[in-house]
C-alpha cells in the first residue's frame, strides 16, 4: 500500500514541479510534498518526513500569537495555510448542515453544534496541560465558559462569558465546559455556514519536521525547531523540558494542541 501510495506522490511531486496553482484549494507541488512527509512519518522514515516537511513550509509563517487570539482558521486566505477548501456560499447554502460551520463550529446561527448544544470539546485533562501562558489555552472556554477569545466577538450583543451563557431560541444553547472556541466564523451567529476548512497548514509541517529530526538521531535540532515554533507564535514562556515528558512525547503533545479538531 505505501509503495502505491510513495509512487503517486512521487509522480505527483514531479508532474507538478512547473505548475502554479489558481488559488490554495488547488494542490501544487508544496502539498504533494506535505503529503509525502505525512505517509513517511506514518512509515518511520523521520529524515526523508522532515525534508519533504521542510520543502511544503517553504515561504510560509505560523500564524501570530495575536492572530490566533481570536476566533479563527474560518478564511483560506489565513496566511499559514498551505491548502484548504474552499467553501462557497452557494455550495453551502445547497445543504448547510453538511458543512464544519454546522458540527464543529460553535458560532453557527443555524447548525447542529449551537442549536443542539452537541459543541465540540477539549477533553479537560489535555485541557489541563495548557499553561496559562499558552495563547492556545484561550481555543477553549474553561470549566467557567470563559475564554479571552470571546472578549474579541459578540453576538447579538453579547460579549465575553455573556456569550457563552447565550441562548436564542431554536438557534444557540448555552456553551458546555471546554467548548472550542478555535474555529470561528466570517460572520458570528451568520447562517450561510460558508466557512473554509484546513487541509494543511505551515505548523503542522513544522512539528513534522521537529519529530523527523528528534527520532532521527538529532534531538537537538528537533528541540530547536519546536522550541523555535512555540515561543515564537504560542507561548513565549515556554520550554520544551517542562512538561516532564520525553521528547517524542513533547511533539506529540503540541500536535495534540495545535491540530486539534482538524483532518
């Protein structure tokens, strides 16, 4: 199965070398080769996982602390994604309960997540293991409903924890403990439920390259690089050693956090 899978994507990668794709929902050379430094992590060849990681993240930037202190990864056009779906208002509108706004969302004026109140959540013990410090702690409201998130939205005038407590007939019950608050939307409480979707993004590229280095022989590049990551765009504050897990383990975690919902 990956000798298929290693030569589609090789044939992929070199079919593409001289394309240049119309916009990201299109895939192009860069993806082909995120894709091939998936199935080599899958297979156990961390050198030939991170230099495929290395050559899909090329020209792109983690997105900001500050820009993932809102509600977010809703636009294609979010400057980290190297490939995405494009959701178009009319494809939505044919059947907007079959869209990410509707299930994972938790901004939806018309979907299964905030009508029903079947939100999305953390589980607490991952939860937990954020430091405070972690701009990512705020991608969840806490066992109170509170997120610093929703100081940044309203709807329907409502803002902060009022958000949460938020209920509209027949449109939003109030949040559970440790709802996503990760995923926004392009218009709060909007119903055309017409947001995009990640596929892959810069920083899933990034820890790929990490763990590539870590159980290849070189831990220490593979702890810089992670390092790097996190302090730069999560957690100024942090250190790869202070969760007391192993390395491998510490690359693990920050995909547990980082891609969290997302596939």
């Amino acid at each position: 199965v990956y000798q298929l899978i290693l030569s589609d994507l090789d044939t992929a990668i070199e079919g593409l070398k001289d394309y240049t794709r119309p916009d990201k929902s299109r895939i192009d050379s860069q993806v082909a080769h995120g894709l091939r430094a998936r199935a080599y992590l899958y297979m156990g060849k961390w050198e030939e996982a991170a230099a495929d990681a290395a050559i899909a993240a090329g020209g792109y930037l983690p997105a900001s602390m500050q820009e993932v202190s809102v509600p977010s990864f809703y636009d294609i056009n979010e400057h980290n994604w190297i490939w995405g779906y494009d959701m178009t208002t009319d494809l939505a509108l044919t059947n907007i309960y079959a869209t990410s706004s509707a299930w994972i969302r938790s901004f939806s004026g018309d979907g299964y997540s905030a009508g029903t109140q079947v939100y999305s959540c953390i589980n607490n013990l991952l939860f937990n293991k954020i430091p405070d410090s972690d701009v990512r702690k705020g991608w969840w409201v806490d066992e109170d409903l509170e997120s610093p998130l929703l100081e940044t939205i309203s709807w329907n005038g409502a803002s902060g924890r009022d958000i949460s407590l938020l209920e509209i007939d027949n449109v939003k019950l109030p949040f559970l403990p440790y709802t996503n608050v990760k995923f926004g939307m392009k218009t709060i409480g909007g119903t055309n439920n017409d947001d995009d979707w990640p596929f892959m993004r810069v920083e899933e590229m990034i820890l790929i390259q990490a763990e590539g280095y870590a159980r290849s022989g070189n831990p220490d590049r593979g702890r810089q690089i992670l390092e790097d990551f996190v302090r730069s765009y999560r957690d100024p504050e942090y250190s790869a050693d202070a969760g007391g897990r192993t390395l491998e383990d510490e690359i693990w975690y920050q995909r547990r956090v980082e891609l969290w919902g997302e596939g």
